[in-house]
C-alpha cells in the first residue's frame, strides 16, 4: 500500500530580524498535517541553510539505497527458497528454455551450488548426450567450480 503524502512536507520560515534588519533566521518545518507543524531545524545564514539542505539530500538518497538493497535482499531470498523447492528436472526444463546457450549457462550458474550439484547430477544421468541441450551441458560444465563455462 502506497502511504499517501497529501499532508505531509516540509515548508520554510523566513523569521525577519527585529535587532538587525538585513539578518533573518530560517526555520525549516516538517508539516504532517494542515493543523500541526514540527521545527526540525534553525538556520542563521542561507550559507548554513545550503547546507543543511544538501545534508538531508545526501540522507534521503541514503535512505533510498537502503531501502533498495533490503528490497534486492528480499528478492534473492525469495529466489533462493523457490530454488529449495524446485526439482532438478524442473530447473533443467527452464535451462532447455533457454533462448541461448549463454542464457543456459547463466541460468545454472545462478543457483547456489548445492543446488548446481543436484542438477548436474541428474542431467548426467538422466539427460540423453546426443541430442537437444545435454551435449552442451556435458561439453561445459566444470567439475571443479560446478558451473558451466563458456
């Protein structure tokens, strides 16, 4: 669910000076809602305002990484626990899918290796040597690193 931002933004407070006319102060407020305001910040020169602005740039582009790595994590995760489920037969319907041959070979060399094992295995036993794409899994793959190399 997308959180709505009607309502919530930052505004700024230009506070004039009474003792020296040409100096103001900045006040930065965080507006949740119509009704209510928050001071987060107070700045006595747009040098010290430039400043602060660029800091909260940089941290809300921190804040987007983040939440863009935790996002990818997730992801691989959820990867990973369909990998645990799928069959060796399975994984090697989606590798014969393949529209290349070095789609192939990054689709295996994805899995983890436990994994690459299970399948090697089972392709080497299962899979005919003569036609289709158990040639080309037999002719690459490298019994050491247990992927396929091109």
């Amino acid at each position: 669910m997308k959180p709505s931002m009607s309502g919530m933004r930052l505004d700024l407070e230009v506070v004039p000076n009474n003792t020296e006319p040409f100096r103001c102060t900045f006040v930065i407020k965080w507006i949740a809602q119509e009704t209510s305001s928050k001071t987060l910040l107070r700045c006595g020169s747009l040098e010290e305002l430039h400043q602060v602005v660029q800091g909260l740039r940089e941290n809300l582009e921190d804040i987007m990484r983040h939440a863009e790595e935790a996002v990818e994590k997730m992801r691989e995760q959820q990867e990973k626990d369909e990998e645990k489920h799928m069959s060796p037969s399975d994984i090697w319907r989606q590798m014969e899918q393949a529209p290349t041959e070095e789609a192939m070979f990054a689709c295996f060399n994805a899995l983890s290796e436990s994994k690459r094992l299970e399948v090697a295995e089972w392709v080497l036993t299962h899979v005919s040597m003569f036609k289709g794409r158990g040639p080309v899994f037999a002719e690459h793959y490298n019994i050491v690193t247990h992927t396929l190399d091109e």
